[in-house]
C-alpha cells in the first residue's frame, strides 16, 4: 500500500532542488534584483510579470493573482499531481532515494506517474520498430521528407508495426495494466475487445514542456488504412490537445533567447524548421490554434506590455490556410508581441520548401514575414471587386476596422495610407472610415477582447498599472493617506512595483500591497523581508535583537513574533515555512509575500551588508523609541525623593547609548 514518505526525505528533495530550474519549464524568467527572478503567471493572464521566484528561499507568489508556495505547490497546481506524486517526480529528477513510513510504497500506481511511464514506454518501443524490417514504409516516408536516421533520432519519430496488439503486449509485459493503458489512450476498446490504437502508423511522440510524453501523433502510411489522415492520442488525464504545443520543448529555450515563435501547422514541419535553423518552430497537435496555447507562447515568450516579441505564423496559401490565418487575427490582440505571417511564395510548407528549395529558404521564408495586419487587410480586399465603386466602399468598409484596431498609434497612420493607395481613394475617406471603426470598437470592445483574454476590451482587475496605491480596499487599518509619517506611493520602489500587480478583487486578507507607505512600515517590511529571505547573512545575534523591537504595524508585528519564537531554526533550508506556519492563517500570505519579494538593493552593490544594515536600522529605530520613553520617566522620577529609580533610569539611558554607537561603528 501507498505509504507516507519520511519528512526528512521532504525536507532533503526540497533543499536539493533549484525552484527557479522547475518553474523555467513552464515560464520565462528573467532577473528580477537580488536573488529575485519574475516571469508571466502561469495561473491567470496579465500583460505585465507579477510572478515572482525566490531560488534562495525555495518559494514563489504571484502579486496579481495571490498563488504561492513552494515547489512542491508548482508542480501540483502546473501538473495536477498530488503531494506525494510531486516529491517522488523531483526526487527522481536528482536521483534521491525516498524513504516510507512503515514500509510503505509509492503512491498508487494508477496515477498520472504511472500513465506517463506508459506513454515513455510507448515511445521506447515505437522508436525500436522504426528500425525493424517490417517499418519499411515508415522509413521510406521520412527519406521522401528529407529526413533520415538522425533527424528521426533527434524528435524521437517511431513507428507502430501493423496487427492487432503489438503494443498492447508488449506493455503488458512491462507491467501495465489493461485500464492503464486504455486512460493513457494508447489502447482502445470494440467488439472483440481491446487493441492498439495505433497500427501501420509513422508516429511523432507528444511532449510536454517539460520534455514528459503525454500523446502521439500518428501519421496513416497504407492504402488498407481507413482510418483520418492523422490520428493523435485522445483526451486522457495527461494530454489535452489544446493545450499542448509540438516542439515546444525542444523550442522553448531559444524562444525565451530570441524573443520570437514561429508557428507551423504540421510535425514535419516542426521537424524541417529546426532542421533548417529555425529552432524556434512549433506547431499544434490536431487542433486549431486557441487561447490555451497562446497563453503558453506568452509565458513561455515572456510576453509583457513592452511588446518586444514576435510571433510569425506560417499558412498555406490555399482556402484552408487563409481560413486559418483569419483565425489566428481574431486571437491576435491577445498577444502584446508583434505578429507576422509568413507564406512561401510557391505555395509549399516549410517541409516542402526546405525538401525542394534547401534549409536556406526556409530561413529565407521566416525572414520574409509580413506584418499580420498587412497579410488580412489584403485577404479581406481580395473578396471585392476593386474595378468598381461598390466593391471599393465595400472592401473600405470591411478593412477599416482592421486598420482601427493595430495597437500602436505611429503605425496606424501608415495602414491607413496604404489602404487609400491600395483602394484607390483618397485619405481623408478611409480616415474617417477608420475613425468610426475605432468608435465602433470603444463602444462595443475589442473584436477579440484585450490581450489578457477579457471578453469586451475591459481591463482585467488584476492589471491595474495605472491604479495608486490602496486601490479598492485602501490602506489597512493602522495607516492611510493622510496618516501620520505618509510617504507617496512612487518614492517607495518596492511598493511602486507590486501594488501595480495587486489584484483588486479577493486579496489575501493582509498583503504587501495593502501596508501603508510610512517611514516606520517600509523600515519593519524591508526589514522581514531580509530576515526571512537571508536569515543567515543576518546572523542569530541581530536575529533575536529585531524580534523584540516594538513594530507600529499588527501585521507585521505578528511576523516578527513568529521570528522570535522560532528564531534557534534560522538555518534551516525550510526557515521560511517554519515561520509561515507559526503565524495566524491571515497572515501567512503575507510572510510568503515577504519571503519573495524584490531586495530593493541594486546586484552590484554589497547585498550582505544591506541586509544587515536594513536590520540595524530597525533595531536602532528601536533603540531610539525606548530611549525616549526613558527621558520622559526620567523627568518624571523625582531625583531627591527616589535616588534608586532615577539611577536606574540614568544607568538603562547610558546601555541604550552605548548600544546605539556600537552599531553605528558596523
């Protein structure tokens, strides 16, 4: 029976792991200051990153949508596995051994592990078949595609021999079950019971982002076969087609470098891209390209509100890929990355143009691209007769929009005069046609909605760039405008950069976002921050000297009590989860936003003693509130008439000084 794996095992996976190298394979991060990294959210659409990954302190939050957690919490949420599915993934990834209470054994081998093991085991034996006698016409197909042995090799292209069960078998053999394989889609069920879904068939293993096979795309080869022209894997709890894209995680490092994608509409094109140099080509597996897998290309592209990216789609020049191109516009203002189309001038595919043509022209056809605007406005004027005047007002009538709706103001003015050219009319006509388009658009929204997926252009509540500190809610309830010591919003770095990611619906119930920015608050946050993220550069004296400073924010103060009382762990790897489970549920958000926000100290500077210093200076701000209720009893204390108590008082005033300078020597 499944047992429970041993905390020290937990404990050991989680400190020998990298959690910024898992999450890589889901999203684009980029150096966010010291020992910070940020990327796309993977859990909600955005325009700009508010997901940030602390690899030191093994954590991660998102400030626009509230996720967080460690890097156990990523892959459930990314991968749908349970706890223990997550631990026994990572600690096969390093190699670790894990350890069961009371002799128990991994988790229950009818889960996602083990439909992924069948599919790695399918993939083993299809790609030893392609190089059996009876694949013949599987290899004779690739030859004819200009790809051999190598490039087979390199996408791990296979071959499913004909009959009626040879898969089945053979994975049986291996130890799976018949009801493994059936949800794993690699058998399907008829009359005379179960068989190989895939028989006679080329076949192309699916993979994830991170390089697991969760489906097959299977190509038809003979006459016999009645079956589509491609058959893939079935939805299973592993596979959903319309949120996988082919190539991806071969594609997905030298898109991050590049900052560009190339979406092709088939495998062997994926294959001949990168074969030809394009090594940024993807493609999608049996279905038509949607929102899911532009929110991947997003992530993956690191695609902010700075719109340095690109993204090229390829089509046939036929019906069937204009068709698919008018799809791909629709979505196209999801994108904040500029989008082009790129269509051979022959009319061939990537895999035909390299085969006739070279690896040169394939590179060639992507360096041709053409701006997706331009590419439409000609598609739709392509349906009218421009001889006549009615064709002409009517091709006016339906490109004008198009023109309206191009994102930045310098390049639409440039449409708008290649439409009049095009049309043979004059400026002013098609401006004012493009002037009630974009009315039309601010009235009724966006065509597709805006780049963050909302239905009717309207800004998403967690993109709130130009919304000030407080938003809905306002301060909490120790501060606010007005309050005493009050600071603006923009003078605080950190405040600045993620109350514009806050969402303003359902915050946790205390987050960074919603601290008032005075002097004393950004001194007790910055100085958790440091405590929580570098404990140890720290060290245990300055430690326990800052968890019994007086805090002017409840919140905050709750935070550092839980230092105090857990202060003897401050070394250990999982300090920060110590701390976070100590404090009151309402408050547990916040250490875990503290624990991976920004250091706002610049890298090159000498972090260590920031840290300590920002420490200090808390401690010192303590120092310098005691010493002033020290003055204040000391005026109070009659000298004459109780000598003991003023001495006393004098005496703590002299320690206070004293303390006071010493720090000021560090």
């Amino acid at each position: 029976m499944a047992g429970l794996i041993r905390r020290g095992d937990i404990d050991e996976v989680r400190s020998r792991t990298n959690i910024a190298d898992v999450v890589s394979d889901f999203v684009t991060l980029k150096s966010a200051g010291v020992g910070s990294m940020k990327g796309l959210c993977p859990f909600h659409d955005e325009r700009s990153p508010s997901f940030h990954v602390r690899p030191q302190v093994g954590f991660y939050h998102c400030f626009g949508c509230g996720e967080g957690g460690d890097v156990f919490t990523f892959l459930q949420k990314m991968d749908h596995v349970t706890f223990s599915e997550a631990v026994e993934r990572l600690a096969a990834k390093i190699g670790y051994q894990l350890h069961y209470e009371d002799g128990g054994t991994p988790s229950d081998q009818g889960n996602r592990a083990r439909l992924l093991a069948a599919n790695e085991a399918a993939r083993e034996y299809f790609a030893e078949q392609l190089t059996a006698p009876g694949a013949d016409a599987g290899r004779a197909f690739l030859g004819e595609r200009g790809f051999d042995a190598q490039a087979a090799a390199r996408f791990g292209v296979g071959y499913a021999p004909q009959g009626w069960d040879n898969l089945g078998k053979h994975l049986k053999g291996r130890g799976f079950t018949e009801a493994e394989l059936t949800a794993a889609g690699l058998l399907s069920s008829g009359d005379r019971g179960t068989y190989d879904r895939f028989r006679g068939r080329l076949i192309w293993p699916i993979r994830d982002q991170t390089g697991q096979t969760v489906g097959f795309g299977a190509r038809r080869l003979f006459d016999d076969d009645k079956g589509p022209k491609y058959l893939n894997t079935p939805e299973t709890p592993v596979y959903h087609k319309a949120q996988v894209l082919y190539g991806l995680d071969l594609a997905k490092r030298d898109i991050s470098r590049s900052r560009q994608v190339v979406v092709v509409e088939g495998y062997t094109d994926v294959m001949a891209c990168h074969l030809a140099g394009v090594t940024t080509a993807v493609a999608t597996c049996g279905t038509s390209f949607g929102v899911d897998h532009i929110k991947i290309m997003r992530r993956v592209l690191a695609d902010d509100s700075a719109g340095l990216g690109e993204v090229v789609f390829t089509f046939d020049p036929d019906a069937a890929g204009q068709k698919a191109a008018l799809r791909a516009f629709s979505e196209e203002q999801r994108f904040a990355a500029q989008t082009y189309v790129a269509v051979a001038p022959d009319g061939l595919d990537p895999c035909d143009l390299r085969l006739a043509k070279g690896d040169d022209a394939v590179r060639r056809l992507v360096k041709a691209k053409r701006p997706m605007f331009e590419f439409v406005i000609k598609q739709k004027l392509s349906a009218y007769d421009l001889e006549t005047v009615e064709g002409r007002v009517a091709a006016l009538r339906d490109a004008a929009p198009i023109v309206a709706e191009i994102r930045d103001p310098a390049v639409r003015p440039g449409y708008a005069r290649q439409l009049a050219k095009m049309l043979g009319l004059e400026l002013d006509e098609v401006n004012a046609a493009v002037a009630r388009g974009r009315s039309s658009t601010e009235r009724g929204g966006d065509r597709a909605g805006d780049r963050n997926g909302n239905p009717g252009g309207r800004v998403d509540p967690r993109d709130r760039a130009a919304l000030p500190v407080g938003g809905s809610g306002g301060y909490a309830a120790s501060g606010g405008p007005g309050a005493s010591g009050a600071t603006s919003p923009a003078a605080d770095p950190l405040v600045h950069s993620v109350t514009s990611l806050a969402p303003i619906e359902q915050r946790p119930s205390v987050s960074l976002t919603q601290l008032p920015s005075t002097t004393a608050v950004r001194t007790e946050r910055d100085a958790l921050m440091a405590i929580l993220q570098a404990p140890v550069a720290i060290g245990r004296d300055l430690l326990v000297q800052a968890s019994v400073c007086g805090f002017s924010h409840p919140a905050l103060a709750a935070v550092r009590d839980s230092v105090g009382r857990n202060v003897d762990s401050f070394e250990r790897p999982d300090w920060m989860t110590v701390v976070q489970n100590d404090v009151p549920e309402e408050y547990r958000s916040l250490v875990e936003q503290l624990a991976v926000a920004p250091i706002p100290e610049r890298p090159e500077r000498q972090v260590e003693l920031y840290l300590r210093r920002i420490t200090i200076s808390l401690i010192q701000r303590d120092i310098l509130r005691r010493k002033e209720l020290l003055l204040g009893r000391l005026q109070r204390t009659d000298a004459v008439a109780d000598p003991v108590a003023y001495r006393e008082v004098q005496v703590q005033l002299v320690q206070l000084e004293a303390d006071r300078r010493a720090f000021l020597a560090e």
